[in-house]
C-alpha cells in the first residue's frame, strides 16, 4: 500500500528479518516474473499524461515501494524509461519508504527543483498522501485509480482527490 515491501513484510512477520528478507525476495521474483509475462498494464491515459507533463516542461519522477530490479521491469515493460526524468526505489533513498519523505526529497534533490511549493506529488495510497504532506509538496493529489478510497486518501490530508491520476491539471 504504498510502502516499502520489505519494511511490509518486517511488520507482518513480527520483526523477523531473515524471514522477511525471504518472503520480499519471493514476492519480489513473482511479481518480476508477472510483469514480464505481459500482466502489467498502465492506467489508460497515463502514458499521454506523462508525454503532456514533459512537453509542457514539468520533470516527472515516479516513486515506489518496489526494488529497483522490479521498478526497473515495470517501467520497461510500460515502456516508460523516457517518460519519465527519475524513478525512484526505497533503495535510492537511504532504504526509507514511504510515508517517509525520503524519496520525494530524494528526487527534488536530483530533479534540482528549489522550491517544495512547486512539487505536486500524486498517489493512490494513505502512505503516498503522508509522504507528500510531510516532504512538504504544494500540492498533495490523492487519486482513486488504486488503493485507497476517497475518505481515507481526505483523512490522510490529501488536498485534492480525482478519480484518475490522469485528471492532474498540466501546469507548467
């Protein structure tokens, strides 16, 4: 739900790291095998949301609680490598997940933006919503195209809400 995998998978086996460490590689390596098997599929609009933000001048980083191996085969698989300036794994972070700040701060570092008020950050998790308040973006989007619903995505302090991360207004 948005958080680090293997921080998930350390809160449900109490703490037990080898355990963990196990149940992430597993679930890791399946959810890889998925995703080259075809089983990925983006968001319709997302692809041309991502091509209008860039063409407008808006610098796009993705964030996610994958590894990077897996966050590196979804976006291969969605054909997003140039879609996107950065894509961003807890271990690009310092090992922080959300709703830890770390990765969104991370990519205003290398993004080079030097205004927070400027950072719009999008998700579909309570998890994404908290990281985003707390990095300190200017607006924080929650959208219904995943996880959570509308009342949990208002209660976590999201600005706005929006059916689909591809109802974002492009400002540039």
């Amino acid at each position: 739900m948005g958080q680090s995998k293997i921080a998930v998978f350390r809160h449900l086996l109490d703490g037990d790291e080898g355990l963990a460490r196990q149940a992430n590689a597993a679930f890791e390596q399946t959810y890889s095998d998925l995703v080259r098997r075809g089983r990925a599929t983006p968001i319709p609009g997302a692809a041309e949301l991502l091509a209008r933000l860039r063409e407008s001048g808006v610098r796009v980083a993705l964030t996610t609680g994958f590894a990077p191996p897996t966050r590196d085969a979804l976006l291969d698989a969605l054909g997003w490598r140039d879609a996107v300036d950065l894509a961003l794994s807890p271990a690009d972070a310092g090992g922080r997940g959300r709703p830890d700040p770390a990765m969104l701060l991370t990519a205003v570092l290398r993004l080079e933006v030097d205004d927070l008020r400027a950072v719009v950050v999008a998700g579909d998790t309570r998890s994404d919503v908290e990281a985003g308040l707390r990095a300190g973006a200017g607006l924080v989007v929650g959208v219904l195209t995943g996880a959570h619903d509308a009342a949990t995505l208002t209660a976590a302090g999201a600005h706005r809400v929006l059916d689909s991360v591809v109802d974002l207004p492009i400002i540039g």
